[in-house]
C-alpha cells in the first residue's frame, strides 16, 4: 500500500520510517518535511541507511492523493489543515493532538484556537476501542503520556475512587519534539531530573480524562506531574488511587489479567518484576506491575513503554494495521531492546 508520512523529519517520523521499512504491506512513498524538504533523509536520521540518497519532499497534493494510507506526524494544530485536500476513502492516523479531544473547551484551553473536531480514540487495549478502530478510515493516536497513563489506570476504575487518581511520569527529551530548546540541551538535562507542566497544566490531561471517562461512564479526575529524564526516550508513569472496597492483591492481578491478558502489545509483569523503560525501548510494547499500599489503602500501578513507540510511532502502525484489514503486529512482532 502506497503510504505517505507527512512531517517525517521528527523524532515520531523517524520511528515511523524506521518501522515502515520493515513493514510487509505499507510502502513510505511520499516522505514530507517541509522545512527540511530537498534535504537527504539520512541526514536528519543517519540510522535510516535503507533509504539511500532518497530526500524529503514538500507536501504535493497530486502524489498525497494516490497513497492509501496517511500517517500526519505534524506540530499539534497543523493537521486539521491538510484534511480538506485528503480523499475521504484514504486511511489517516494522525499522530498529534488535532482530533482527540471531544469537548471544544478543553482544545481551547489547553491547545487554544479552534477545536477541528473528534475522531476514534486510537488506543486498542481500551475496552471497545478494537470495534471501533477497525470500523473506521481515520484514527486520533493517543499521546505518549495519555497511552501509559490510560492502560495503567483503566482496569482500575471499577475498585478506586476514579475522581482522585494521582499520577507522576517521567519522560525522555524525545517526548519534547526536535525543536531546539535550552532546557533540552545535553548539558542541561544530563546529570538531572525536573518536573515541568505540573498543577493540571499538561495538555495530556484532558485526553486522559476523557478516554478513562469514556470507559467509566462517570468523571474521572487525575493530578497528573510529567517530569523530564535524562534519557532521549521511554516512560515511566505510576498511577495511584484510593481503593472503594477491600480488594487483596491478588484480586487486583486477577483484574490485569482479565483485561489484558490476551493482549500482545501489554503484558502483567510476573511477581517481583518491575517494569523497566530499557526493556522496552524500540517495541510497541508496554509492561506494567501493580500493589496494594495497605498503609494507605491505594492501589498502585507502575507502567513502562517507549514514548516513540507504544506511545507514538508503534501504535500509529497498530491502528494502521487495524484500519486497513491487516493482522495487528504487522511490522511489530519483535521485543524490546533491553539493556
């Protein structure tokens, strides 16, 4: 299938390419960037050597219209303005933010200006959400920080008080974008860990609300406190919240195993285990591992996944694989890096 990723010179474009090039059915035939159009493709991403002397192009209208399928790795805000020169029938996964959100206030206040509207949620491990992917031609990707987040805390909304879930996550610098930026520089990060967005202000936290209410059919609350690694890229998030009856732990894997259980992407971690961003760096995989804190009666879940992957470019193929009839590991049958 012919495919065009548009906005290929970012960190998320990149993993795209990366992920593409071993893809058995999605062919990367018009490769956008176009601040770096005319530019070799290895120079902004020397690991991509398949690629050769290929270049990113400027967006051409009659080229984007006979690919299949359209990944948008575009700055939040721009995608809603390619879509009027799409062909309904093509298939799109959209990787920023443009149409996640359901409620027009949230867009404004946490994106601000016009809100483009709403498309199917893109995370497949939430209950109800493989429906509706595979039914439909254009997905929202979730963010990296909403996937986490989410697949942490849906299997325990049902036994918590869902208006009150803390979560504290940090990230890699990736998660930031590739524009230059003091705080991200090698020499400011290196060496130290800071919190940024904290007090309700990240832009994930409506997103998060809203998948989780979705799911819930009641509010859900979160204080959510992002903070920067120094690492280029992984997440690892703990979610906490206050348990509405008496639940032993054992219950509690029991409900992570019935949820996700049959999954291939998210795996329960065996007792004893912790999750580790190193084990799943590079894979559209994410490992959890969850307690019970008797002291404060709270359940707690730590959840690790590549923020490129899992949380970006490796779901962005998952929903792909789902739009366009194919199995859903396609291109993504292999295992984390390690360390």
């Amino acid at each position: 299938m012919k495919t065009a990723v548009l906005g290929a010179s970012g960190y998320a474009g990149g993993e795209l390419l990366r992920l593409l090039d071993n893809h058995p059915a999605f062919v990367a035939t018009h490769i956008t960037a176009n601040s770096n159009a005319g530019e070799a493709i290895t120079s902004v991403h020397p690991q991509l050597s398949s690629f050769g002397d290929l270049a990113f192009e400027s967006m051409d209208l009659k080229t984007l219209a006979e690919c299949e399928i359209v990944f948008m790795a575009l700055p939040h805000g721009e995608s809603a303005k390619v879509i009027p020169y799409l062909n309904p029938n093509q298939l799109v996964v959209d990787l920023g933010a443009d149409f996640r959100l359901e409620k027009p206030h949230s867009w404004e206040k946490y994106y601000g200006g016009e809100h483009a509207g709403t498309w199917v949620y893109g995370l497949p491990e939430l209950k109800g959400s493989r429906d509706l992917i595979t039914k439909a031609n254009r997905v929202a990707n979730p963010g990296c920080y909403a996937t986490a987040i989410a697949l942490a805390a849906a299997p325990i909304l049902s036994v918590t008080d869902s208006s009150d879930i803390v979560v504290v996550a940090a990230s890699g610098t990736t998660g930031a974008g590739r524009n230059a930026k003091v705080s991200l520089l090698a020499s400011e990060v290196m060496g130290s860990m800071t919190s940024y967005k904290f007090g309700g202000i990240h832009q994930h936290t409506p997103e998060i609300e809203e998948s989780l209410g979705r799911l819930s059919g009641s509010e859900v609350r979160i204080s959510f406190t992002p903070v920067l690694a120094p690492m280029p890229r992984g997440i690892l998030a703990t979610v906490t919240a206050k348990l509405n009856q008496s639940l032993t732990e054992s219950d509690l894997r029991s409900l992570f195993s019935e949820i996700y259980g049959d999954e291939q992407f998210v795996t329960l971690l065996s007792e004893g285990q912790l999750p580790k961003t190193s084990s799943v760096l590079g894979s559209n995989h994410a490992q959890l591992q969850v307690a019970i804190d008797d002291h404060t009666d709270r359940v707690v879940v730590s959840i690790a996944l590549d923020n490129l992957g899992k949380g970006a470019a490796g779901q962005a193929i998952q929903n792909a694989n789902l739009i366009a009839g194919l199995p859903e590991n396609s291109g993504l049958a292999f295992a984390g890096l390690g360390s």
